[in-house]
C-alpha cells in the first residue's frame, strides 16, 4: 500500500511540474513543511541533532543585536561596517540575465557567477545601491568566516547551542537562488534579514537530483526546482515527491543534518544569514568522502561479476549485520573494534597504500 501511494504522489507532483511556472512554483509551496518547535536547551541540542532531520528553531537567538540591525539594509549594513578591519571578502556576482540562479555554466566545467575577492564595506554598500533598479546583477558575500573577518560579531552575537570553537560565516546579497547542493557538514542556518525558502531532499535522493561532476565542487543539481524538465530529467518527480520546504523569517533558524540536499532561495531584495557548519570531523582513513573516492577507483570499473560482489559485501558488512551469526569475540573488523584494533587496522591499510606508490 505504501508503495502505491509514493507511486501516486510521484504521478501527482511530476503533472504539477509539467504545468506553467505558476504551478511549479505552487507545487513547491504544496510541499510538506520542515517541522517547527521553540529552541531546545544547550544541553538537548545533540539528541535533535541525533534524530538526522531537518527543523526549524525558533527562539534560538533572538538576543543578537545583528537580527535587531537586520530589520532593514541601511542598518544592518552600517553594523556590519562598524566591525570592519579591513579584510577582503569573498564576492560572488552574476549577471541580471540569470535571474539570480547561482548554478552551472554551459559546459559545467565552470559557473555562471564569478568569484573575486572584495572589500567589506565597499560591497555592502554595492548591494545596497543594487536594491531596486533594474536589470541590476546579483551581488553576495558568502562564505565570510566571522571569526577571522569580524571578530565583534561573534562576541556580540553568540550561538547558545554550539561549541564557542564551531565558528560561524555570513551570507548577504540580493534575491540569489543557490542551486541544489549538499553539505558534509551539519549546517544550522540563521536567518537576520530577509526571507528565505529551503527546500530539502534526503540524501538518498541523489540519484533523482542528476547532480553535476565530483571534481568541480560543490556538486550540484542540473534540475531548476522552479522551472524542472521532467522530459530531460524523469527522476526528478521522485526526488520531489520525497522533498519538504522550509520557509524562514527573520530569527528563525533551520538545522540540516550532514548530506541533505537543499536549493536555497532568497526571497527578499537584501538578504543575510549567519550559519555554523559542523561533524565532518574524521581525517585520513577514517574520513568517509576519501573511502568513497577510494571504492570509486578500485570498484567502480570491475567486471559485472566483481562489482556485485562487492555490492553484496558492502550492503552485509558496511551496511548491515551481516556477522551477528559469530560471536562477538570473533567477529574482528566486522564487529565493535576496540581502539587498539582500529589503531592496527589503519596501519595495515598504510602499509598497503604505501607498497602502490
């Protein structure tokens, strides 16, 4: 039964997505929220992150002066400015032709937004003078560590439910879309001024979502959510039919676990978020992006036979319980490895990586 209603709801989305921009737009807005509750205390913060699913928080820092500021341009700006020693920023502009979508150029080797260094105060107030004219490009600071760039802000505006080490970047522009991407990270993002759209996929989506290549990060999805071509890309109905949307107001705050894929949307003509990016934390052989490029160059171009086997060792092993037949003691790597076991698996791995050089 379960089945034949994600059928249906696939039918359902992909004839809403077919139809004038209007309808996409509103098939988007049909979307199942993103659950909302109040802040939770400091010390409940690891058990929602535990859950891994999306929620928007509301309450978490409605004490920052930044989101006093952020109730318009002129003043946000001016107290951003006010903190500014000099450091340059990275820019990030596209032309008005591509109606602030931040995605892949032509050929996808490169983007359709260029990127260059820039100083604070001087595009602030570029991307205040922008507000309003017409044919205007798309103009955003993103990415700025506030740490190293506005030292102030982090001590006037500080993240109850984080560690004081989990540092936090600025986001600030104009009505931008930031194509389809994911993070390694888990990502809580707070809203000061204007008003955003998130809408989410689940990491198992990836399939649906035709992201572009590896080697040109990020990644992101070839689809527009806004104007999709089912015709070039038939598995995108999936991918919305497992989505949800968030919409965010000034002093809301979204938190979204490690891999979700999420198209961003701001919504106002000024726009500025603060987010902390956090858990991708392992290094070296324990790092899981590193051992997916490592099964990608020794199984991605096995034999058929070989591939599956591997698949089937995986789907047991990796992901399953596949040893619970022998006993705890004797299960080895396939079992709960002690510190000193991981410690000798690792370097036998080494010496095996060293012996290919």
């Amino acid at each position: 039964m379960t089945n034949i209603w994600a059928a249906s709801r696939t039918t359902l989305v992909a004839e809403a997505l077919r139809a004038s921009n209007d309808a996409q737009a509103s098939a988007l807005d049909r979307l199942p929220r993103v659950s909302a509750r109040t802040a939770p205390a400091p010390a409940d913060f690891a058990a929602l992150v535990a859950t891994e699913t999306p929620v928007v928080l509301k309450g978490v820092f409605d004490h920052w002066p930044a989101l006093a500021a952020g109730r318009s341009p002129a003043t946000l700006n001016a107290y951003l400015k006010g903190m500014d020693r000099g450091a340059s920023a990275p820019v990030m502009e596209a032309p008005a032709k591509s109606g602030g979508r931040f995605t892949y150029g032509p050929d996808m080797r490169e983007f359709n937004f260029t990127k260059r260094s820039g100083r604070i105060g001087e595009t602030l107030d570029r991307i205040e003078r922008l507000i309003g004219q017409p044919n205007a490009p798309f103009v955003a600071i993103q990415m700025l560590p506030l740490a190293s760039h506005l030292p102030d802000f982090v001590r006037q505006n500080p993240m109850p439910l984080l560690p004081a080490e989990i540092a936090p970047r600025l986001w600030i522009g104009s009505a931008i879309k930031t194509q389809t991407h994911n993070d390694r990270d888990h990502n809580l993002a707070c809203v000061i001024a204007g008003r955003r759209r998130f809408v989410l996929f689940p990491p198992d989506q990836v399939a649906n979502l035709y992201v572009g290549p590896l080697d040109n990060p990020p990644p992101l999805s070839l689809v527009d959510p806004e104007a999709p071509d089912l015709d070039r890309f038939p598995r995108y109905a999936e991918a919305v039919a497992a989505a949800r949307v968030a919409y965010l107001e000034p002093g809301d705050a979204l938190f979204m676990p490690k891999y979700w894929w999420h198209h961003v949307t701001s919504l106002d003509p000024y726009n500025a978020m603060v987010n902390y990016w956090w858990g991708d934390s392992a290094t070296g052989l324990e790092r899981a992006n590193d051992i997916f490029l490592s099964a990608l160059l020794a199984l991605k171009h096995l034999p058929p036979g070989e591939r599956a086997y591997w698949r089937a060792m995986f789907d047991a092993h990796v992901f399953g319980d596949g040893a619970d037949h022998i006993p705890e003691p004797l299960r080895g790597a396939l079992g709960l490895m002690s510190p000193g076991f991981r410690a000798a698996l690792k370097q036998q791995l080494k010496n095996a990586f060293l012996k290919s050089r």
